[in-house]
C-alpha cells in the first residue's frame, strides 16, 4: 500500500500531447477514477504510472519512492487491462500463479494464494480451463485475480469492465468497490462513464485533451464544476449553456440571451463583475434544476415545446426559447404536446456562470 | 447441373489429370520391374509387382538411399530449429523495440531473401575449407539456418505484430523479463506460425540441393537429394531405381505437407498477403 | 534503460549468423568479380575483364547465334531471359485461370493440392519427373503423341538442342503454377463475396466480372507471384543439373549452372569468372526486387 504522486507529466506522441503537465496525488488506500472523453488521455497517464511509457518530463512517485527509472516489474503495481490481457495459452490458474512464480516464491505458497484468490473471487471451479473457454466476465474476475494475487502497493486498472453487458457492469461495479474497501488498495481506476465514476470513486479527476480539468470528489465535481467542460461533461442529459452577455441597467444586472433576461442576484452580480475577463458569458443549468410550469409564473420563461423525451418515471422536454433548445427534467406531465406554450424557471441557487473566453466558472 | 457447369468440371479435371500422369507415372515405375517399364509404364501387360527397386536403392552399395535418409534427417531437423529459434527473437526485436537503424536494417534483411545461393557460395566455401566444415553436416547446419533467417524473420516480425501488446505488457508488470516474455508468453502464443514455418524450412532443407552438392563430398555424406541424380546413368538410365529413389525423396516433403497442410500453405500465403 | 540492450540482444545471433554466411559472402563475391584469381589465391586487380570474359563467352551469351535469329545454345543469360518471358507469364496466368475456375468445382480442394505439389516436391525430384515424361521410349509425352498419330516427332526432348531448353520450360510452368495458384485462391477468398454480387446485379457478365474486378482486386498478388517467379527463373539450377546438366552442348543452360561448372566442376576452377557471372544474377534479381518494392510503395 502507498500513495502515489505524479507531478507535471507529459507525455508526447509525435506532435500528439496525449498527457499536458498533469499533477495528481492519490492517497494511499484511496480510489480515484481518471474520467475523461476518449483519447484524453487517461490510459497514457497510467501507463505512464505503470511504467509502460516512459514520461517525456514530470515525476512519478508510488509509496515516496521516484519510479520513473524503474521498470514495470519492480515497481510493484498491478493492473487490469481493458482486453484483459490473459495468457491464451495458460490455464486460469496458472494465469494467477504467473505474477508469484515470476517472483520465485515457493510452491506451496503460490497455491495457497491462487486458491485464496479465486474463493475471493468466486472463481474455484474455474482454475482449470483456459481463458477461452470463459465468459467475459469470469475473464474479468481471472484478470482481477492475476492482480490481486501479489498484494500489490497499487492498482491500475483501464476500463475493466467496459467489455461486460450492462448488468454485469453493474454488479461487478460494487464488487470492485467493495474488494478495494476490505483490501485497502491504492487504486487508480480509467472510465470514460461517468457514472461508474461518480459511482466507485472516492475521488474523480476528469481530464481533457491531456489536461486535468478538476481533481475533486464526485458531490463537489457534480455541484461544483470548475470548468466548462466538466460542467457539460458530467451529468446526464449535460448541463445547458446559454451565450449570453453581461447589461447593467439601472444599477440591477442581467444577463441577456437574446430570448430573455435573467437578473443576478446583488451577491451573484459582485461576483461576476470581479471574475469575469469580458461581458461574454456562459449561463449554465442543468435539467434537473430547471422547473417546468404549463401557466405563466412570475420570472418565468416562455417557450414551445419542441420534443419530449420519455424516461420511464421522468420526461426530458425540449423547451425551445428563442433560437436554442434547454433540455427539461421534470416528472411526467400528462397533457404535453409539441408545440405548446410553457413557461421555465431555474432554481436559483443552482445556476452557473462561466467566463466564454476563459471556460472557468465564475458562480 | 447446367452444360455450362459439366463443361467446367470437365475441363478442371483433365487439368487434374495434367498434374497427375507424372506422379502416376513414376509411382507405377517404380513398383515394376525395368523390364516392363523401359517402353512404357502404361502398358499393363505384362504387370508384375515389385519392391525390389526400393530395397536397390535403399541398400545400394555405394549410394544406400539408407544412410542419405539419416544424414538428410539429422541436418534437416536442426537447420529447423535453429533458425526459428534465432530469426524469432530478432521478429521479436523488429516487432516490439524500438532502436536506431531499425527500418534501415529490416529491410537490409528482406532484401537478402532476393539473393541466389550461388552468390555465396564460393565464399562459404573458403569460410568452410577454412574452419573444416567442409563435408560436414554442421557446416550445412550453419549455412542453412543461416540462409533461412531472412523470410523466418519477415514472417515471424509480421506475425508479431498482429499479437495483442497488452498481454506482453501485462507479463511484464507481473515480473517477467524481456526473455520471460518471449519465451513463456510469445513463444507458446505463436504456435500456429511456428508451425507453418517450421514445415517450410524443414523442407526447404529436405529439398535442398545446391548447398548440398558444394558442401558434402563424399559418398557416406550425401543426403537424399544429392544421391538421386547418382542413379541416372549416363547412356541408360535405370527408370526402375530413379522412379523408387524419387518417390523416396518427395515422401518426406509429402508428408509434412500432408500432415500440416493449413499451416503450410499459411505458410507460404502468410509471408505475403496480411491476414 | 534496459530498452537499449534487449533489442540488440535479442538480434545478435540472426545477426552475426547473416553476416558470417551471408553478407560477407556476398559482398566478397561482389568484390571477387572484380580480382585476378590463380586457384583460390587472388593475385592482381582484373577490373572488369572477368566480365569482359564472361559475356564474350558464347556459353553467356552466344552473340553469333542470336545475330542470326537461330535457336539454342544462346548463352546461359539468354536462357535465363527467355525462361522469364516464357514461364512466368505462362504459370502466373494459368494459376490465376485454376484459382478461378477449381472454385466451384466438385473436388476442386484435392486438385489444388496435387497441383500445388509441385512447390512441396525436391526440384530435383522435379527434374526427374520431367527427364521421365520427355524420354523417347519410357515418357509419357512421347506416348501421347504417338497416340494422335505423329509418332515421328517421339524423341527425348531434353536429349535435342532446339527442344531442351523449352521443354524444360514448359516443365518448370507444371511445377510453378501450383504457388501462383495457391496465392490467388487465397486472394480471391479475401475479396467480400458481395462485390461480387453488387456486380452481378449491376448487370455484368462473367467475364467483365472477372477483368474490371477479380483481375484488378488481385493486382497486389499478382506482384507478389510475378516477383516471385521472375526470381525463381533467374535462380533456376536444379532442374537443369538433373535432367540435362546444361546440355545438350549448352542448350539448356543457365547462369546458375555455368557458375557451378566455372566454380566447382572445370578443373582448374576460374573464381574469377564464376563470381562475376554470379553477380550479374544477383545484380538482376536484386535490381528486380528493389524495383518491385519501390514499385509497390509508391
Ligand atoms: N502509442 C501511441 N502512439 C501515438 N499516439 C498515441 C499512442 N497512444 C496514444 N496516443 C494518442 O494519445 C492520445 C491519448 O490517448 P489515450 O489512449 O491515453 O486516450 P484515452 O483517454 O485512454 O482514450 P480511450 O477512452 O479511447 O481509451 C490520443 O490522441 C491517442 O491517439
Ligand atoms: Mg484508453
């Protein structure tokens, strides 16, 4: 077990930056999940850690120890590749064994450990086949013993369970959390579904084009988004932005978009004045805190409905305003016809601002 | 089936018979007498059985086709072993390093597949005179395995490539070195290539004629291919024996064909088309 | 870091094995073709007057015979050239031909195999085969044309000067045509069956099916059997040693046979010519594939 540091990695492709001055410090026995769209990133940074690639700059330290000279076996990781990467030609036990026999540890030891693993994992009767002749997910959990036998300081694992169907995925999801709760494994876990990041992590760092976007737990990267993107990026349907530009009137502020104005409040107005770098901003709300009425209301906001989207106990309603289209959760509405009149209003204390230029948030 | 198709198949089939009659024809010479055969094996009349033909040349006083099998043999299996064992771990360089000159000298190494044996030959020859290898198996060994590294390395380098990474990589965060990944991971994983290359150099060698011819001088040293051509006579040549000889010769290569026949032809599709 | 060793460990021994028997080798032939040689010792610089030698020797090329148009001897590297123009088109065509047509004929796989037997045989046993089926009393050929009534012309066609050399030819078509074959079987398997079927439905026939599609979709393959047999040709020794030795009087010979003859059989051996004659075959297959490669990366 040990805490592992990485600090300003960069790693270039050609005239690829696939990792840009990355920095991250993950403590020892926690779970952190790199998030990120594709080809952000994410699985170069753990090979980087892994010691798979070698960093064109930056440290990497596991357990306060600088690694980036060491190789891959010597630095006491493990991990779970997305293909899982079995030995094709060796049985699921001796794919288990083969971390411990590459150590030289002792006969008997090493078939106490597999065994011990693969009851962990629920996977006895399957020492014997080769990993053809297994499903998907029992190659998951082979590929999970292979790394769990050594007792590593770390784990790495990159999108371990995105072969698997749906239900499996979710299943496994909670075993993974709860092995790496009893096991107290250091573990840095790649997904590009937020949900199984919001879900497993204890900490998320959400990442884009090779750059680290936010480093923070999963209620304060969902209520608290530090960029743009991990505003969009993070919550499904995405979060809704709306240009719009700064206008003072009469000592009140408003942002205008056009279609409509909404009025800062005098707290919110102070903050966009210090922050923002131009009058260009960003409104953002999500659809799960954006109200849908079918009568006026007072700092309402009128709209046609433009495509209603049934989910089962909720509906997403395309409320078109103006030229652009918010996206709506509400609870199902029985009388919604495309077309029709209704009015929205934002919850307040759940509306964000962002600097256009900068794609920081300001509120 | 339509005209069209019968026209087909029959045209296909005489082609057949085309590649056929001459294998036909040395088989059932070399099962007859001479006597039967000087004028024609395809006159049946009179037809006699014999394995006397077979046993001539196989115990033949000077050139037993016996003793050529032996030394055929023992050339043969290690000029197949260790190419493959030498070309591979520099596929496996090709394949998975990087390191300066790489393409440079890959391709230096394919070129080489162009060469003619005669171009080296009398060089070797010297090499050979010099160190006594001269008449000696190793020193066919040596120039074989030598001679067979370029396509080995081609074939194999390419069917590295296709090899997921990940399970190399995986080996070697689990504590393997670079020689524990080749030869406890890549090795076993690429059976099925070193199949199809191992009965393609083992005929190879088998076939071989030339570097035979140059190497091996006497009579006691001859492998298979080198005694055929002692059975034509001058003025009269003995069909009987040649046509035992031959069907001798080609048994072998036969055989290793028949029995890895998929692999064989991969073999020699696989080094050319990808996939 | 360990990534600088490893690859060099792991190509030492393919390389020191490649230079000792073969790059050194060749190079040293390269370099010879251009000494003076007494027996193995190279006693003087011979610049190019071994070539001189080689080419003014009707054995290479018979300048006389072929100023006046007549048939063989014309020199071991005319023989080599007319081998390339007459077998190469011939095999290459007609395994393309069987490749297409044993694709949906009953048995076709086993045809294949008995044709494609050719490349798994020793070629010398190929010569054997073809020393037999052109013999006057016991071959086959003969046989047959005794049969459609021109028993007149029966003879041992490799034993004849204007004959031996093509019939060799002919012969080594039948031995080769197995691998250009096999290639295209293995190509045209590779081509998606519904190209073909959206050509059919486009309205073309069979035959326009197979030259704008089959023909051009192989084009890749037929590189590979075109380079492959043109080397072949050129290379081409054992066939000639076992069913003529070159002969009759030099009829049937090729380059390969005049280096063994020049190297290891005339006695006292002549190193100097025997490795300039072998150059001039490197230089040609050599020159042959890196003008392919170049061709095939563009
Ligand atoms: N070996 C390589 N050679 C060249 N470019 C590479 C290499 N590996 C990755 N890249 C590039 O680096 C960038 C980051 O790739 P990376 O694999 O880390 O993305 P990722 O976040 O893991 O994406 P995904 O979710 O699709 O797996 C991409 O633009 C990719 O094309
Ligand atoms: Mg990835």
């Amino acid at each position: 077990m040990a805490r592992v540091v990485v600090r300003n990695l960069t790693k270039k492709f050609g005239n690829v930056t696939a990792v840009n001055r990355l920095t991250l410090d993950v403590r020892d026995g926690e779970f952190v999940v790199l998030l990120g769209p594709s080809g952000c990133g994410k699985t170069t940074t753990l090979r980087c850690i892994a010691g798979l690639e070698a960093p064109d700059e930056g440290e990497i330290y596991i357990g306060d120890k600088l690694v980036n000279e060491l190789p891959p076996k010597d630095r006491n990781i493990a991990m779970v590749f997305q293909s899982y990467a079995l030995y094709p030609h060796m049985k699921v036990y001796d794919n288990i064994a083969f971390p411990l026999k590459m150590r030289k540890y002792p006969k008997s030891e090493i078939d106490r450990r597999v065994r011990e693993v693969a009851r962990l994992l629920k996977i006895e009767e399957l020492l014997d086949r080769k990993p053809k002749q297994l499903s998907g997910g029992q190659q998951q959990r082979v590929a999970l013993g292979r790394a769990l036998v050594r007792e590593p300081d770390v784990f790495l694992m990159d999108e371990p369970l995105s072969n698997l169907d749906a239900k499996l995925r979710v299943y496994m999801r909670a075993e993974l959390k709860r092995l790496q709760r009893e096991l107290k494994v250091t573990t840095i876990y790649v997904t590009h579904d937020q949900v199984e990041a919001m879900t497993m992590a204890d900490r998320i760092a959400v990442m884009n084009n090779g750059v680290l976007q936010q480093y923070a737990e999963a209620s304060e990267i969902y209520s608290r988004p530090s960029t743009v993107f991990v505003a969009g990026f993070i919550g499904s349907p995405p979060m809704n932005f709306i240009e719009c530009t700064l206008v003072e009137e009469q000592g009140e502020a408003y942002l205008d978009a056009g279609a409509f104005r909404y009025k800062l409040s005098e707290e919110q107005a102070k903050l966009v004045r210090e922050k923002a770098s131009s009058s260009e901003l960003l409104l953002g709300v999500r659809p799960e805190h954006i109200t849908l009425h079918l009568k006026p209301v007072e700092e309402g906001i009128k709209g046609r409905v433009y495509v209603v989207e049934p989910l089962g106990a909720e509906l997403i309603v395309n409320v078109k305003i103006g030229e652009s289209i918010l996206k709506v959760k509400t609870p199902v509405h029985g009388e919604l016809k495309v077309d029709q009149e209704v009015w929205v209003s934002f919850n307040r204390d759940r509306v964000y601002i962002f600097d256009k230029r900068t794609e920081e948030s300001i509120i | 089936m339509s005209r069209k198709r019968v026209l087909i198949h029959v045209v296909a089939w005489s082609i057949a018979l085309i590649w056929i009659i001459p294998y036909l024809g040395v088989f059932i010479a070399s099962v007859r007498p001479y006597s039967e055969i000087v004028d024609g094996w395809w006159n049946l009349h009179p037809f006699t059985l014999t394995l006397d033909s077979y046993s001539a040349v196989w115990n033949h006083k000077t050139y037993p086709l016996k003793r050529a099998f032996v030394n055929s043999i023992l050339i043969a299996i290690p000029a197949t072993i260790i190419p493959i064992l030498v070309a591979s771990l520099a596929a496996y360089s090709f394949a998975r390093f990087s390191f300066p000159v790489k393409d440079m000298l890959f391709l230096t190494i394919v070129a080489l597949m162009s060469l003619p044996q005669q171009v080296v030959i009398i060089p070797v020859f010297f090499l050979m005179s010099d160190m006594g290898l001269i008449n000696t198996r190793l020193g066919l060994i040596l120039l074989h395995s030598s001679f067979g590294l370029p396509w080995i390395i081609l074939f194999l380098r390419n069917f590295f490539m296709t090899l997921p990474v990940e399970v190399e990589e995986a080996a070697r965060i689990d504590g393997a070195s670079d020689f524990q990944v080749y030869f406890r991971i890549v090795m076993p994983m690429s059976l099925p290539a070193l199949a199809s290359i191992a009965a393609l150099q083992f005929n190879w060698v088998w076939n071989d004629f030339f570097f035979a011819l140059i190497l091996l001088l006497s009579p006691d040293k001859y492998v298979v291919t080198q005694t055929i051509p002692m059975f034509i006579g001058r003025y009269l040549i003995s069909w009987d024996k040649v046509a035992a000889a031959s069907i001798l010769d080609m048994s072998v290569p036969l055989v290793v064909f028949a029995l890895l026949q998929k692999w064989y032809v991969k073999g020699v599709v696989g080094g050319v088309i990808k996939g | 870091m360990r990534r600088h060793r490893t690859p060099l460990l792991f190509l030492a021994p393919a390389l020191a094995m490649l230079l000792l028997f073969v790059i050194y080798p060749f190079v040293y032939t390269v370099c010879g073709s251009f000494l003076k040689w007494k027996g193995r010792s190279i006693v003087g610089v011979a610049g190019v007057s071994n070539y001189q030698r080689v080419l003014g020797s009707s054995d290479i090329l018979n300048v006389r015979r072929l100023l006046k148009l007549k048939g063989p001897p014309l020199g071991a590297l005319v023989h080599n050239l007319l081998w390339i123009l007459i077998q190469v088109p011939l095999s290459t065509a007609l395994g393309l031909l069987l490749a297409v047509l044993l694709r949906d004929v009953k048995g076709g796989v086993v045809i294949k195999s008995v044709i494609f037997l050719g490349m798994v045989i020793p070629m010398v046993v190929g010569g054997i085969l073809l020393r037999f089926i052109y013999d006057a009393h016991a071959g086959v050929v003969n046989a047959v044309i005794r049969l459609i009534g021109l028993g007149k012309y029966a003879k041992t066609w490799t034993a004849h000067p204007d004959t031996a050399l093509y019939s060799l030819i002919v012969g080594s078509v039948w031995i080769w045509t197995g691998f250009s074959m096999v290639l295209y079987s293995a190509g045209l398997e590779s081509i998606p069956k519904e190209i073909f079927e959206a050509a059919r439905i486009d309205g073309a026939s069979g035959f326009r099916i197979f030259w704008h599609i089959t023909v051009p979709m192989l084009r890749p393959i037929t590189i590979v059997v075109l380079t492959m047999s043109v080397l072949w040709a050129l290379k081409v020794f054992d066939i000639v040693f076992v069913a003529t030795r070159g002969g009759p009087g030099g009829a049937s010979s090729v380059l390969a046979l005049e280096m063994y003859f020049r190297a290891f059989y005339h006695m006292p051996p002549d190193y100097g010519a025997a490795m300039a004659i072998v150059t001039i075959l490197t230089l040609m297959t050599l020159g042959f594939a890196v003008y392919v490669f170049r061709l095939v990366v563009k």
